[in-house]
C-alpha cells in the first residue's frame, strides 16, 4: 500500500463514521480546502522533477476524485436518513378521525319556503315580493277591511305610526301587485308577517307564502284543485287535505285548508283561502263581471311543523342549535 493508498483508508474511515452533515463540511476542508492535506500535496506537484509529476499527479487526483465522490455519497445517504426519521417523527395516523368542519346550513323555514316556491313555479306560479312595513291601506282598507270591521281586532297589532305597521299578512302584496299588473295574474310572495299572538300553534312574527291568481273563468274548483295538488307535493301524498268553510273579509266565500298531522288524530291549520271578494278587485280597478280569482295565505311555519312532525312552533325562532341541525 503506497502513502496514497494509506491516505485513502484513512480519510474513508473518517467519512464512514460521521454523523451529521457539519462534520462532512469539516472533512471537506481538512483535505479539499485551502489549506486541506490533499490540497498541499496537489500544490506539491510543481516542485517535484518533471519525471515524477506525470504519477504523482494523477494519484493526487484519483485520490481528490475518491475523496469528494465518497463525501458527496454520505452527504446524501445522511440526508436520506435525516428525511426517513423526520417522516416517522411525523407519520400520518389514518385512525384518529380529522378535524371536524362545521358548515353552516340553510334555515328549515327557509328550505320550506324554497319548496313551496318550487312546486307553485311549476304550476306557474311567479314570485313577487312586498314590503314588512305597510300602510293601513295595503293591509286593510283595499282588501275590504274598513276601520270599524270586527275583523281588524285579530289583526290589530304593531303600530308605528297611525297609518303605519308591520304587516299582519302577506295579503297587501296581492293589491300591490293587481295595482301593477293587469290580468291574468298568478303570484306568490312569502315573507314575515306580524300579530300579536304566542302559543304552541302561533308566533308574534311568522312566515306567510300569499298566492293570486286572476283570470277570466277562475272557480272555487281551481282553488281547490290547486291548493290540495300543491300540498300533496309539498308534504306528501298519503296526507288528507280538508276544506273548511271560514271568513276573510277579502275573499268569499273563504275557507280555511287544514292537513292531517300525526297520522290522522289531529287536524293543523296550514292556509286561509277563497275567491278574491269582488270589492278588492273594484278596489284595484278590475271589473268583477271578467276577471275572478283565488287567493290563499299559507303558513310556512305550519308546513315545516307538518313535514318534520314539530308539535311546537316555538321551536323555530328559539334557535337552538341542536334544533336546526336537525334539518
Ligand atoms: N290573509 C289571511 C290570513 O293571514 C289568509 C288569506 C289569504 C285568506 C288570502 C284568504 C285569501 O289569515
């Protein structure tokens, strides 16, 4: 074995024992660098005898040559180990269950009032919209509601000013809409209603879905047709619809539309109906001798309460979480 050789094992055995990538760089310049042993012996070779630069010299590089291919094979094979452990250190554990997003949901009256939108848009049906603030007149005097009706006294609630109040039902939309369109006319508006109620059944702000439709050969058996296809698609088929005769003062005759609940035992009152009185279309300007229609006022409340079995209506603004994750 020649000095080279020697030098060799030995810088090779110092390589195999390294640790870190630190000691590599400290190997690096104890023999490649400025001042490194393999250095000096390559700047030996100008002051050997011509005869014996051409063998030294190239054992000098061979040996250069080992020594940066054996540095650069443990930089990387000491990389690959820092990389291995640090996976382990980190390694995925595909049982324990990820992080859990919460996303938000759309309201369940909401949801109803989009389905309900859905089944009369395919019956023709547009949808309009009014304001929750209204005037005396929209809310009662055009739908033939006078200051002195008995009938004002379930609706008289929320004032804001004399002639100003928060709607008792989506009804002002029907005036507000015959006052802009002219036949034949088929809307549905819903929105937020107000009164002065609180019980298992009524709220003091709900939800309405109002509906018109106006044309020239418009009969209680388009009402009814109409109104008992429209909730058999909402809530199902196997539920019984029930008319019942009733009293609005904007429609006549009227009914009111109760749907079976609970298998049967019970009866709930989801909508007040009947055929547009003529006075409200006198009162828009429409002659009552062409034009007939129907109208119909709906709980979205009592809909969501029928669908999902809710035997209290309280349960909607109360907003418990543990409620409205249900829907
Ligand atoms: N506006 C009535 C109510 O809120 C319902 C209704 C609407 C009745 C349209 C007849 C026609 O009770």
């Amino acid at each position: 074995m020649d000095d080279f050789e020697i030098l060799a094992q030995t810088i090779k055995s110092q390589i195999d024992k390294v640790k870190d990538l630190d000691d590599i760089e400290k190997i690096r310049v104890a023999t490649l660098g400025k001042n490194g042993n393999v250095t000096s012996l390559m700047k030996k070779i100008s002051t050997l005898p011509s005869e014996e630069k051409a063998d030294f010299g190239k054992k000098v590089n061979d040996l250069k040559l080992k020594i940066e291919t054996m540095l650069s094979q443990k930089a990387a094979s000491l990389k690959m180990e820092m990389l291995k452990s640090k996976f382990l250190e980190r390694s995925l554990d595909m049982t324990i269950p990820g992080p859990l997003k919460s996303v938000g949901k759309i309201h369940v009256i909401t949801q109803v009032i989009n389905e309900c939108v859905d089944v009369f848009s395919k019956m023709g049906f547009n949808v309009v919209e009014g304001p929750e603030i209204e005037s005396v007149y929209y809310n009662f005097e055009a739908l033939n509601t006078p200051q002195w009706h008995p009938a004002r006294d379930l609706h008289d609630t929320f004032y804001i000013s004399e002639n100003l109040l928060l709607r008792t039902h989506t009804s002002p939309v029907q005036i507000r809409t015959m006052e802009k369109q002219q036949p034949p006319i088929r809307i549905i508006s819903a929105g937020r209603v107000y009164r002065n109620d609180y019980d298992a059944t009524h709220l003091p702000s709900f939800f309405q879905m109002e509906g018109l439709a106006i044309d020239r050969n418009i009969s209680i058996a388009d009402l009814k047709g109409t109104l008992e296809s429209a909730i058999r698609a909402i809530l199902g088929h196997d539920k019984i619809v029930r008319f019942r005769p009733h009293y609005f003062p904007f429609t006549e005759p009227s009914v009111e539309v109760d749907v079976s609940f609970e298998g049967k035992k019970e009866w709930l009152e989801v909508l007040g109906a009947g055929m547009v009185h003529p006075n409200v279309l006198r009162n828009v300007g429409f002659d009552p001798d062409i034009w007939q229609g129907f109208a119909f006022g709906m709980g979205m409340e009592r809909i969501a309460m029928l669908k999902y079995g809710i035997n209290d209506i309280r349960e909607f603004p109360r907003n418990y979480l543990k409620f409205l994750r249900l829907f």
